[in-house]
C-alpha cells in the first residue's frame, strides 16, 4: 500500500543560489534510511514571497532516492522564498502524506 508516514524536511541555505534538501524518516530521525517499502520522496516547492495556498500551486522538482538533494536557482530568485512540501513514494508509485511545509530563503 501507501506510505503512512511523511518525511521530515531541513534545508540548507549556506550557499548562493542553492538548497540542500535534506529529509529522514520521522519515526527514526537519527537514521539515514526511508521507512520500509518506500523507494524515495516527491520533492514539490514554490518560490514567492507568500506560501502556496494549496498543492495545485506547486511545481515538480524530482524525485530523490537519497537524502540530500541539491536544488539550484536562477539569480532572478535570489531573496524569494522557496516553499517545499515532499511526500514518501513507494516502488509502484504510491505516494504517502506531505510533510510539513518548510521555508526557506534563497541566498542572493
């Protein structure tokens, strides 16, 4: 069946014009492994200065296998915020709850 469990989600901003997303499973957080069953997370976000009122307003960013993922950005972005919601997959392509939104802003 689906995932049950959401990811949780970290970003790192330390660098211009890009995030390090980072998620981990939130039943064993010190543990760099998905739940069972699952093959990887959906990583959806959008950039803006206010937060998306819903998943229609999010745009597709990949699905990741391994955590981190690293997200680059155009220099037009720079000091707009990036609003990320992921959600666990499984290997038939199920997908399980979003995470919390997490913000972070995009270092000009």
């Amino acid at each position: 069946g689906p995932p049950t469990a959401a990811p949780l989600v970290s970003v790192d901003t330390g660098n211009r014009l890009q995030h390090t997303i980072r998620f981990v499973d939130a039943a064993n957080p010190t543990k760099r492994g998905k739940p069972a069953g699952v093959m990887g997370v959906e990583i959806w976000n959008s950039v803006g200065t206010t937060p998306p009122p819903s998943e229609d307003a999010l745009q597709f960013v990949a699905v990741d296998t391994s955590s981190p993922y690293v997200l680059n950005f155009d220099s037009s972005d720079g000091g707009k915020n990036a609003y990320y919601w992921l959600r666990y997959v499984s290997p038939t392509g199920e997908r399980g709850p979003w995470s919390e939104q997490t913000a972070a802003t995009i270092a000009a």
